[in-house]
C-alpha cells in the first residue's frame, strides 16, 4: 500500500494578508471622519493599534470617533486602560464626564489643563449646568475677547439664569447686539423680560422670534417638521406668556399640541408636559401623571428624569420632581411619594425644596411631630439656608394647633422680625399659647425698631396703636396710655386722643378731663345739658314714629306693582285623560291601616275554649269542666294562648312597614 502524500500547510491569514500600511489606515481614518461615519472610524482605529499598540494618534482618534459617535461609556474606558501611555487626555475625560453628567468629576479633571478658549468654554457648559450661573458669567466675560460663535447668547442665558435680568440690556448695548440678530438673542432677550414682569413686551418679542427663525431656517433649506422642532421652545415659551397674561385657555391649548404634535426637543417637550400638570393643577391627576410619565427613563423602577434632559437646569428639573411629589400626594400614592422624596436629597444636594417635600409627606400622613422635627434639624445645620425651612415649619405648626412651635420657628428669622405682617403673626400666636408677656414684648420691640429706623414708609404709628389695644385689652391701663399719649404728641391723631381719654379715665380721671377738651365737639349738641339727661330714666318710646313708620312702608307696598304669576298648564301622569278622570283616589291611602275608617280589627277566635269530645260525648257544666279538666288540657289551653299572645305582639311591627314606605313618599313629593 503506497504511503499517503503529506499534507501542505495552509498558510496562516497573516503571512496570506500582510497588514495594510499604517499610513493607509490613517488615510482610512481621515476619509471615514469627513464622512462622519464615527463608528468605521474607531474601528480602523482599532485596526491600527492592533499592529502598533499604544499609538497615540490612533487611540487620539478613537477616543475622538467614539465621543463624536455618542458612545460615551467606551470613549471613558478607553481613556482610563490607556492611562499607561504618555497621552493627556485631560480634556476629553472631562467631557465625558461631563456627557454623563457628572459634573464635579469633570470640573477636577478640567482643573489639571491649561487655561485656554477651548477648556474655557467647557469649562462654563459644566458650570451651567450645574446652576453655578454667577461663576459661568464671569468665565464667558473673560472670553468676549474669543471670537467663539454664540458666545453672547450664552452669555445673556447665564445672566437670566443667574438673576440678572436687569444687566442683560446694558450687555447686549455693550456688545453692540440688537435682540433681531437672532432668532436665538431675540428669544433670549424675551426671556429676560419675563423675569422682569414686562409680559406684553416679552410676548411681542417672542413673536418676532418665531418668524425671524422660520425665515432663517427656511432659508437654510430645513424641513417644515426640522423647522417646527427648532423653533419648538419658542412655542412653549410663548404658551407660558399667555399663561403669565391670564390666558389659561390659548395656553392650556398650546401646549396640549406641542406635546400632540411631538415635534419638539426633549427638553421643550419636558417644559410643555410640566407647564401643563401645574396649569391643570389638581384636577384630572391620573392624566397629568400619565403625561409625566413620559419624561422617565424607560429602564428605570423609580421614576427617574431620561438621560436626554440633562440640558435643563438644576432648577428645571427639581420642579419637575417636586410637581410628580405632589401629584402623587394628591392621589393618595403615598409608597410612591415616599420612594421618589428620599432620592432628592441626593439629587438636588444645594437645595431647601427636596426636605420641604419630605415634611408634605409627613403633613400628608398625619405625622406633624416628626415634619417639625425634620424642619427644625435642617434649620440648624444649614442656617444659611433655613429661612423656608422656617417659615414652612412655623406654617405647619400653626396648623397642626402647635402655636408655641410657630412662634419659636418665625422667631428664629432676624431679618422679618420687624415687618407688621410678622409682628402681628407672632403676637397672635403667643397669645393663642397663653402668652402675653411675650406677646407685649415682641410689640415693644417692633416699636422701638420702627422708632430709630429711618424709612420713608414708617410703619410706627400702626404699631403703637395696635400695641396700645393689645394692652389694654389685657389690663395693662399705664402701658396703654403712655402709648396713646405718645401717639398725640407726634401726630395728634384724634383716634389716639379718643384711646387716651377712655384709658386714663381708669386711672386718673383730672388728667382724662385734661385731655378731654381737646376733643372736638359733636355737632348739635350745644343744646344738651349733661346733667338734666343724666337724670331722665332713658329714651321713651314714640308711638308717632312706629305709626308713620308703619304707614310708609303699606305705601311703599301699594306703589310696588304686584308680581304677575305665569300661568302653567297642569302636568299630568301619563296616559291620564283630564276629561274623563275616574274615581277620585282615597283621601286616606297614605294613613297607617289601623287609622282609617274602613278598619276593622281582627276578632277573638273563641272556638278554642270549646271544649270537644268524641262523637255523643255529653256537654258538662262550666264549674264541672273547670274542676274537672286534666293536665293535658291545661297544656293545650296554654300553649294557645301563647301563641295567640306572640301573634298579637307581631301585628304592630307588620303594620309598621307600610307608614315608613308612605312617608318616604311623602317626602319625595
């Protein structure tokens, strides 16, 4: 047998295909980026690092294609396995952190670049986002002088966001910007007006938005539906005018079609749906938290804001919670409201609003004590931050009929201590907790603040005068009139002379006639001796009066012009003939059965004192039958007439029923 030929080695790929040139890779590289085909580019990207592992310009590329590509998470842990190789990649690490919105991170990567236009500018993004506006403001005035595109709208954003509003006009002037620049600028500019409470101009200006935009952009060659969405925060802002101006209807429909329609911006849509829950307030709450629901992310148990409306602000987004934390307080899920409250501490960590909607729960629950608890440990670990948390716990006490709880927590606010709103709170709340002394002592501060302050509107006199009742009200005569004598001598208020002359005549009566000849005399009273009418036994009744009093108002009745009644054809039952009526109905049907005349009672059945035997049997005497019967008689005897006796208890109750059925239908007649 002829030995069998040995087999050739197939060749392995490699030594088939030699590598392509690292030079044509790159060229790959380049033409896939022009053609912003991303995800070709990273994989090319890959090819070459496969030959030359740790290429800077390749893993450079990758890291470039993959975030250009939106792949976010594989651009970060290239990043971090390449943090061997001598590549800063600084930069582009903070701004995928940045992407996944974890700002602080960022802001720490950022530090350790060089200071330039670009790190700069992602530099204010990371800040805006975060809600540090005033800081954003500073590092977009430092770049005026960077010619980067819309960097003045930027920056009159950050200045609304940040509450300058009044410094926008004096920037765009500065700048030399007109707010019909842009479509952009001209929005922004009516948002700046909103904050400053001008509507009618913001509207108007909102309006020469939306077409400077729709011609922009139809010059531009965009689509119709391409043009509504860019244009779609015009529309919700605007929606949001109307709803500012007192037209709910125009702004409730407004939004109703932008959120219909769903050609808007994640971020303009997220506005429209919240805009519309608190428009719509508590009515109709499963709909408005089906309509919230479409703001979550779809893999999340809890409800949880979509990854896409990062670009609302902190502010945005935490009203967005707070208004699902109501809507579920409103239908009564609690479980869920307990879940989502506990979560936004985390979230919103420079916030007062995630533990205010912490104690609503509580209140909700009925659980006062442990909402004032909450309340009261926050005030004091953050003071900076408690006068909310305050005015919010002084609220619920009030409430919950905890008057001293209130007191202390208005108390703990020094800079409200001397407004009359406040001051005329606090007294109202001692006084309900019993007590007075602190009551008059929160007056008499409250007068000598407004003694020594020096403002145009004095509140002085007010409080002086109210101080003065509130004593003497609870028997405090001297304190009373020296503050009334006080209140004569800087304005001569007669309504201050009246209070001095009634309270000093408790005390010192010389002083009080003193101070009663200043007091204007009535008009028509010359005539009247005090004396002689001091001694009359009091007014007497005129019988004149009463008569001509009486007369007058007979004709007064005969002037008016007597009330015609309309006259209304009779309704009758149906099939009734008015012609041919019938017998008339009993005048006694609606009576109980024993009260009308037809009734007869139910007579005594005597057949069962008879006494029977068998056939022929001979009747006896009544004394013989008496004397004479057996057990078994008398048994029988009894046994009828208890039964006799039950049936008779029973009749009442039957002839009960039928006069409860009458009388309910009296009543519905």
């Amino acid at each position: 047998m002829a030995p069998k030929s040995k087999e050739k080695p197939r060749p392995s790929p490699s030594s088939a295909q030699p590598p392509p040139p690292i030079e044509d890779l790159f060229t790959s590289i380049n033409k896939h980026i022009q053609r912003s085909e991303f995800e070709q580019a990273a994989k090319v990207a890959d090819q070459v690092l496969s030959i030359v592992p740790g290429d800077e310009d390749a893993l450079m590329c990758k890291v470039v294609a993959l975030i250009k590509a939106d792949n976010i998470d594989d651009a970060l842990s290239t990043i971090q396995s390449s943090q061997r190789i001598a590549v800063d990649f600084g930069y582009f690490k903070a701004y995928c952190l940045y992407r996944q919105n974890k700002l602080d991170k960022a802001l720490d990567s950022l530090r350790s670049q060089e200071k330039n236009s670009t790190t700069m500018l992602l530099e204010s993004q990371i800040l805006y986002r975060s809600g540090k506006m005033d800081a954003c403001v500073d590092v977009y005035q430092k770049l005026q002088k960077s010619k980067i595109d819309s960097l003045e709208i930027n920056l009159v954003a950050s200045l609304i966001l940040a509450g300058r509003a009044s410094e926008v006009q004096g920037t765009m002037d500065a700048l030399r910007i007109k707010p019909s620049s842009s479509f952009e600028m001209a929005y922004n500019a009516a948002c700046s007006l909103i904050e400053r409470n001008k509507y009618t101009d913001a509207e108007e200006l909102l309006l020469a938005a939306r077409r400077i935009g729709q011609e922009t952009l139809m010059e531009d060659n965009f689509a119709e539906d391409d043009i509504e969405i860019e244009l779609a925060p015009i529309a919700v802002q605007l929606a949001y005018v109307r709803q500012l101006l007192g037209h709910s209807q125009d702004a409730l429909e407004a939004y109703t079609d932008v959120i219909n329609r769903n050609l808007a911006d994640e971020s303009s849509l997220a506005v429209a749906v919240n805009n519309l829950v608190a428009l719509k307030g508590s009515k109709d709450v499963s709909d408005s938290l089906r309509k919230l629901d479409r703001l979550k992310e779809k893999d999340a148990q809890c409800f949880q804001l979509s990854h896409g409306l990062e670009k609302l602000s902190s502010s945005q987004r935490l009203t967005i919670y707070a208004n699902r934390v109501l809507l579920l307080l409103h239908a009564n899920r609690m479980d869920q409201a307990r879940e989502l409250v506990a979560a936004l501490p985390d979230m919103f960590t420079d916030s007062v609003v995630p533990v205010l909607l912490q104690a609503a729960v509580f209140v909700r629950e009925n659980k006062t004590g442990k909402a004032e608890e909450l309340l009261g440990q926050f005030a004091e670990k953050f003071p900076e931050k408690s006068r909310a948390v305050l005015l919010a716990r002084a609220q619920g006490a009030a409430a919950a009929g905890h008057p001293q709880i209130a007191a202390e927590s208005l108390s703990k606010i020094p800079d409200i201590q001397h407004m009359p709103a406040t001051i005329a709170t606090l007294v109202s709340l001692k006084e309900r907790a019993g007590d007075i002394d602190g009551a008059a002592a929160v007056l008499d501060s409250a007068v000598k603040w407004w003694s020594n302050a020096m403002t145009e509107n004095n509140k002085l006199d007010i409080i002086m005068q109210e101080a003065a009742a509130f004593k003497l009200r609870h028997g405090r005569e001297e304190d009373a009139a020296h503050l009334y004598e006080e209140l004569v001598k800087r304005n001569g208020s007669m309504e201050a002379l009246v209070g001095l002359v009634s309270t000093v005549a408790r005390v010192d009566v010389a002083k009080a006639e003193a101070y009663e000849k200043q007091l204007k005399p009535l008009p028509g009273l010359k005539g009247i001796k005090v004396d002689n009418l001091e001694k009359t036994s009091g007014a007497k009744h005129v019988e004149g009066t009463h008569v001509g009093l009486t007369e007058m108002q007979e004709e007064v009745k005969t002037k008016e012009k007597p009330k015609r009644k309309r006259k209304r054809k009779p309704r009758y039952p149906k099939g009734f003939d008015p012609a041919n009526p019938g017998p008339p109905p009993d005048p006694e049907r609606w009576l109980p059965r024993r009260e009308r005349s037809s009734y007869r009672p139910k007579r005594k059945d005597k057949r069962a004192a008879q006494v029977r035997g068998s056939q022929g049997a001979v009747v006896r005497e009544k004394s013989e039958t008496a004397s004479g019967t057996n057990s078994n008689t008398s048994n029988s005897k009894s046994s009828q007439a208890t039964s006799s006796k039950g049936a008779t208890q029973n009749a009442p109750a039957d002839q009960s029923k039928p006069s409860s059925k009458s009388s309910r239908k009296k009543s519905r007649n």
